[in-house]
C-alpha cells in the first residue's frame, strides 16, 4: 500500500499542524533521559518520509529512522538533505530493525508513531515487532508507542475517519478514509485518493491493507511479560488520560528492564 502512496504521502498529511502539536510532548518524554540531547539516540520505526525525525534531529537529538518500504526511505533522505539535517534511515520492516542495524541495545529511545505498529499481520508478528523494539533499547530505554484506540474503534465499529483535502497550486486532493472490519478479527484499512487539476474530472485511486487492532490490555500484558515497566497510557500527544470507551487515540510509554 505505502509504496504505491509514498510519492503522495506527504499531500495527506498536515506536517506543520501535526509536529507543532506533538512535538513539544516527544521533547519533553525524551529530555527525561538526560540533559544533553546529543547524547540521546533515538530510533524512529515505520519512519515514513522522516518528518518525525528530521525535527527531532532538529532539535539536537541524534537521530535514526527505519521504514519496511524503501520508496519511503528515499523521500525520507531527501527531506532530510533539504532540511541541512543528519538522521541515519534503513529499510527495515518490524521484526528485522535491531539486526538491519546492528547493535542490541544502542537507542535510548524507541518511537513508533502515527498508527504504524497495527500494520503487522498477527499477534505472533506484534509479538516479533515488540521484541525487536526491546533488542533496539538499551537497559532503562524509553518506547512510545502511538495508535489508534481499537477498544473504541473495535467496540462501536467506528468506521469512518475524518476526510481531509489540499490544493498544491492548481492540483487538489482530496482522502476518504475508511474501514471494512474482516470476519477473522482483522480490519481492511482503505485509503481513497481523488485528484483534479483545476476544473478537470476527478481521477481516483484506492489503495488498501490490513490492520490488526490491538488492545490496550493485550498490549500492556505483551510489554509486561518483555520486562517494560512504569506503563503509562495516554489519550493523545497532549498527555490527556486514557480512556478506553472513549480516547480517540492510544498513546503508550513504557521504559525497558
């Protein structure tokens, strides 16, 4: 799916609106570990096209990123070439970071952010995927998880999120996106992309894939039984509590044994 939507990825996003936002919370969770930010290494999984990463390495931290599609993996370099900053991306899918990169154990930090993590296919592949996260960190390391919250989602069948649409000169998108919720527990995530030039017809593309809705509880038990402690859940990147009949999103801070 993002391979096809990597060349447009950024068109849906609002990365000024969304890094003024939550930004200021990953600062404040990552300057917990010490008062040099050079000194802290910070692993950003399912990277996308950097922009995460980019502003963090912005503001001092040393910075690495990791996504499964290399289509990603190059806009990322590019993004971060033109914005004059040093971040080390690989290709690497959940289950396969820790040996792409090498060393057990040299992050302080671990971030997966923006729904990425429900994107593995099973909960032996989740359990993979948080395995690979503990190899990552270094003993007392931070993990912060970012997801939708599929105790809502799941249990009121929410199916639509709210579209969105950008101009870029005389070209305009528009993005529905929308689930289909599969007999065998799954989710079909669909993505709806319609474009025009001007006042020309509108051409559209759908592209699709699976999610595997993880359970605040379920997640908490997979991290207790790695060794992670001090769990704390958040509603959002503004630290709001969690609520699981009602938060919009689940935000997840765990520190590795």
């Amino acid at each position: 799916m993002y391979d096809k939507l990597a060349s447009i990825y950024d068109y849906f996003v609002n990365w000024e609106n969304r890094l003024a936002y939550e930004l200021p919370f990953l600062e404040q969770q990552l300057r917990t570990l010490g008062e040099d930010p050079s000194q802290i290494r910070v692993m950003d999984t399912a990277c996308g096209t950097g922009h995460h990463a980019i502003s963090l390495a912005n503001l001092g931290f040393q910075v690495s990123g990791s996504d499964l599609f290399p289509e990603m993996v190059s806009l990322a370099d590019a993004n971060a070439k033109a914005a004059g900053e040093k971040v080390t991306f690989q290709t690497a899918g959940f289950g396969n970071i820790s040996a792409s990169f090498g060393q057990p154990g040299q992050f302080d930090a671990v971030l997966c952010l923006g729904n990425s993590l429900p994107h593995v296919d099973s909960n032996e592949d989740l359990q993979k995927a948080l395995r690979d996260f503990n190899q990552l960190l270094q003993p007392g390391g931070m993990l912060v998880l970012q997801m939708r919250n599929f105790d809502l989602v799941m249990g009121e069948k929410k199916r639509w999120m709210e579209p969105q649409s950008v101009k870029d000169g005389a070209t305009e998108w528009l993005f529905m996106r929308f689930y289909d919720f599969e007999t065998d527990g799954r989710i079909q995530f669909n993505i709806l992309s319609l474009h025009r030039k001007e006042n020309a017809t509108w051409q559209t593309q759908l592209t699709s894939t699976h999610l595997l809705p993880i359970y605040s509880e379920n997640l908490k038990a997979e991290l207790g039984a790695l060794g992670f402690h001090d769990i704390r859940l958040y509603s959002n990147l503004a630290a709001e509590p969690y609520a699981a009949d009602s938060s919009g999103d689940l935000v997840l801070i765990a520190y590795k044994a």
